[in-house]
C-alpha cells in the first residue's frame, strides 16, 4: 500500500522502534539515509548479560554528586553492554562531570549506545557534528543521527532534523519535511517544535498561511514553558495577524516575558507601536492537513531522562 510522505514517517514511529523501523527505508519527504547499522557480534558469542546493579549504584554516587564513584560503576556496566551507563559516561565526559572534559570518549560512548539505537545518544551525537563541538561540522552526519532517534519517536530529534530540512543544512531545504517532522513532534507536546511549527505557519514558509493555528501553538508553547512564545504572541497581537491589533495585549504578553529573563520581550517593549499592522490582508486558508494528521499520533514512547 503506497502511503503518503508523512503517512510513512507515523507508521515508522508508530512501530515503536522496532527493528523493522529501523530498517526501513526513510520517508519520501525525508530523504536521509538512515545511519549504517554497526556490525553485531559473532552469533557464537554469548552477548554478556548488562549489569544492572553497577548502573544503579552508578545512579546514587550521581545523585550525590559522587562523580569520580559515579563513573567508576558506569563503566563497570557499560563493559557489559549496558546502554544507559554507556550514554551516561557520553554525557559525563561530553561535560567534564568527575572526568576531565574529552569529546572523543564522549563520542567514543555515544557510538557504543548507538547499537541498540539509544535516542539521547543519537541526538547528542548528532549536536556535536552539527555544530562541530570538538570535531568537524558534518551537518549531513546530523541528519543521519537526528533521523534514527526520529524514526524510534524522539521528540527532540524530529524538532532538530525538521530545523536542518527548514534551513537546508546537510539535507534538501525542503520545507514541507520541516513542517512534517516539527507537525510529529508539536503532537507529542514538545515546546520547541510548537513553538518552530507555528512560525513556519505564521511566515508562510510553505506557501500556505495559517494565523490561527499559529495562535493556538504559540499558546501551548508558552503554557510548555517555553518564553519566548510569549515574544511571538505579542508579535501577533501587535501586528494584528490572525487577531485583532491588540497593543495593551502585546505589551503585556512582552512584560511577562521580560520578567522571565527573556531579552527579546525587553527589546519588543522598547520598540512597542513601531512595528507597522498588517496592510495586506492575506486569506487564511483551513487547517493544514498535516496537523490534523499529526494529531493522530499515538502516545509518546518513554525515552530515559539526560540525567
């Protein structure tokens, strides 16, 4: 049965990271190659058993801050294949926490995690070669780490690789993956792609204009915590797009988010009634169909906390 592209990318998701979606082939919309499966052991050789207890008493010299004990026990696990302890000990030397700061091992730990597919490892990973932390930029080695967490339903990682379609860095520009994968992730309630997703619906970036679901995601966002949703509400309110012009509404939407350490808000005060209304009423066509679709995605997959 032929699907549609963002069709694909929610039956990948919604095998729940099974080895078939990790296997298959990526989203028509998405055109990433996803990232060649490290090599698996002899089928002679018994797969050691991971130590559990090592990661947990690694878990309670962490929440004492006992780092040098911390990173003793994790390694102790990770020898075993534990997966958690191994993406641990990538986050402890990526930060220097009871460890002197080292981005190879961070790298080298992250890669190990990465044979059963661990998500934060992936994403993690995938920010180092975007941005080039310790190592050469290789944007479209991100694509590839953001697209395998994506595909297992890590919200983060769908948020970062609909950003890489948005700007066309390492892959395609391609707005319309980004506002697939940002539409997945806005599902899920994650701030960050609300918040990303309602800009591509309020700018028109695909072609198509949608003021009053970027209303309705610029709010959510900002109820997920996410401040500066407040900026680009005002925004809305004191540029009358999608609402009626609304200075005292915007003022007070900056206010708030001066108040909590936002600086946009403080330089939106500054500059309040200078930003011209709308001249040009622009049509706001009906919902887009992809967030209809998004909306039907199932329940998030539990992913372990950074720490």
């Amino acid at each position: 049965m032929k699907r549609k592209p963002l069709a694909s990318a929610l039956f990948l998701i919604c095998l729940g990271g099974s080895a078939a979606a990790q296997q298959a082939a990526p989203a028509a919309s998405v055109p990433v190659a996803l990232a060649a499966p490290m090599a698996s052991p002899a089928a002679d050789a018994p797969a050691p058993r991971p130590d559990d207890q090592a990661f947990l008493r690694g878990m309670a010299a962490k929440s004492k801050k006992d780092y040098n004990r911390a990173v003793s026990e994790f390694t102790a696990a990770a020898a075993t294949g534990h997966t958690e302890a191994q993406y641990l000990l990538g986050l402890m030397h990526l930060r220097g926490d009871g460890v002197k700061a080292d981005i190879k091992q961070s790298i080298t730990w992250f890669e190990k995690a990465l044979t059963r597919s661990h998500p934060l490892a992936a994403t993690q990973l995938g920010d180092i070669y975007e941005h080039g932390n310790g190592v050469a930029k290789n944007p479209a080695r991100a694509a590839e780490l953001y697209e395998m967490a994506a595909l297992i339903g890590f919200a983060p990682a769908q948020t970062k690789l609909a950003a890489l379609f948005e700007s066309g860095t390492g892959v395609p520009l391609n707005p319309q993956a980004a506002m697939d994968w940002y539409s997945i992730a806005a599902a899920q309630g994650y701030w960050d792609a609300q918040h990303r997703l309602g800009k591509l619906m309020r700018d028109g970036q695909t072609g198509e204009f949608d003021y009053r679901e970027a209303l309705r995601l610029f709010e959510e966002s900002a109820k997920n915590g996410n401040t500066y949703a407040k900026v680009s509400l005002g925004d809305m309110y004191e540029t009358g797009r999608g609402v009626p012009r609304n200075l005292g509404k915007a003022r007070q939407l900056y206010t708030e988010a001066a108040r909590e350490g936002e600086p946009a808000g403080r330089a939106r005060l500054a500059t309040l009634g200078r930003v011209p209304a709308e001249t040009a009423a622009r049509p706001t066509p009906k919902a887009l169909a992809v967030v209809k679709v998004a909306k039907q995605v199932a329940a998030p997959l539990p992913v372990t906390p950074a720490n």
